[in-house]
C-alpha cells in the first residue's frame, strides 16, 4: 500500500499545504502599534506622577502597580485576550502579560474552586517564569559579586 505521507519532505509539503500562512507584515505592525500604545500609556502616568511630586521611583511603581491591575482587570472580563489576539507579543511583552499569566489560568480554574482550583492554577504558566527569573537573577548577581573587583563582604 502506497502512503502520500511516506517521507519527511510529503509530510511538510503537506503540513505547509494545509496550513494558512501568517501575515507577517501585519502581525508585526500590530505588535508594535499595541505595545507602544501600553508602553506610551504607562509614560502617561508615569509623566503625571512625577508632575504631581513623586520621585522616579516611586512614580515607577505606580506605573508598574496600575498596568498590572488595569491588566488583571481587563483579563477578567476577557478584553485583554481579544486584545491578545490582535496584538500578539505586542500585549505580552510589557509588564501587563505577566498579571495576563496569571490571572488567565486563576479565571479558567476558578470552577474548581478558591483553593485547588485558583489557587493551585495560578502560577502554572508564570510559576516556571518566575523561578528561572530569580534563579537567573540570583546566579547573575553572583557572578558579578565574585568577579567584581569592588565587591566587599559587609
């Protein structure tokens, strides 16, 4: 019996055959347009913090407390994944698709209940992401210590 699908190259010409090609161009233009606009909105605020009197750090961590929260908010009414989708890495780079990740698995789990279910879930995608983070984080600040000249044991 003779199979179509009988070497590698069949079965990518086949997969390519069936399978709709992105719009490249498109997607791209999107990404940047939505995550400038995110980004530009966190400028806005940050700009009228320090407008009204907060230093650079603090207006910072206004900026970065207030797109989490519009962010988490905007994934439980399911607006953020419609604008996912239009914007692709555009809406996930900045710091609004870290509450997206985990506010997403917490709202799809939340049947199970408060505890195995929202609880439980809700780090399953940022949970990896956040333990490679600071371990990341922790190794690189060791590297620097050791090899740091300055470096002082206090």
């Amino acid at each position: 019996m003779n199979n179509p699908l009988d070497t590698n190259k069949d079965y990518q010409n086949y997969v390519d055959k069936k399978s709709p090609n992105s719009p490249l161009i498109k997607n791209c233009f999107n990404a940047f347009w939505i995550g400038g606009l995110i980004c530009s909105i966190g400028q806005i605020i940050f700009s009228y913090c320090t407008f009204k009197g907060l230093d650079e750090t603090s207006s910072g961590t206004v900026v970065s407390i207030l797109l989490i929260g519009l962010s988490a908010f905007l994934t439980g009414l399911n607006i953020f994944n419609k604008i996912g989708k239009i914007a692709g890495a555009g809406s996930l780079v900045p710091i609004t698709g870290f509450a997206n990740s985990i506010v997403a698995p917490a709202m799809e789990y939340k049947s199970e209940g408060y505890i195995m279910g929202v609880g439980a879930k809700m780090f399953t995608v940022a949970g990896p992401v956040l333990v490679y983070g600071i371990s990341t984080s922790i190794i690189v600040g060791l590297i620097y210590f050791i090899f740091n000249t300055n470096a002082i044991l206090v």
